[in-house]
C-alpha cells in the first residue's frame, strides 16, 4: 500500500501539474507573452542596430588579422590586384 501511494505521489502529482499547465496554457485566449507579462528588452530597431555594430567590429578584426598575416610586399600586390 505504502508503495503505490509513494508512486502516486512522485509520479502522479508532477504528471498532474503539468497536464493542469498545459490545459490552462491551452485554454488561454491572449497570446503567450500576455500571460507571462512579457516584453522584449529592446526593441527590433535597437536590435538590428547592435547586431550591424557586431558585424562591423567583426570585419574590422578579419581585416586586421589578414593585415597582420599579410605583411610581405608581394602578398599585398596579389591583394590589390
């Protein structure tokens, strides 16, 4: 008896909140971040400017490292050409 209550209890109350979640998630109306009262940090506008501010620091570094590489005068004329 004491092992079926303890399966009851670690199984079945975990499986019971979740399905209880999950039915009240379903029958939930407004979108998903009305119910968790969520909002973005920052808006799409600010986010496309950071990550264009990370592409450039990003091929500022790729040049400066090819720079670095590429210091023999003969390697700089193939790069020109």
């Amino acid at each position: 008896m004491t092992n079926a209550y303890f399966l009851g209890m670690v199984l079945g109350v975990p499986l019971a909140i979740c399905l209880l979640a999950v039915l009240v998630g379903h029958l939930y109306r407004d979108r998903d971040a009305e119910m968790l009262d969520w909002q973005p940090a920052r808006s799409a506008e600010r986010e496309a400017e950071l990550e264009l501010g990370e592409l450039a620091q990003m091929r500022a570094s790729l040049e400066a490292l090819r720079r670095r590489r590429t210091t023999l005068p003969e390697a700089e004329d193939r790069i020109q050409k």
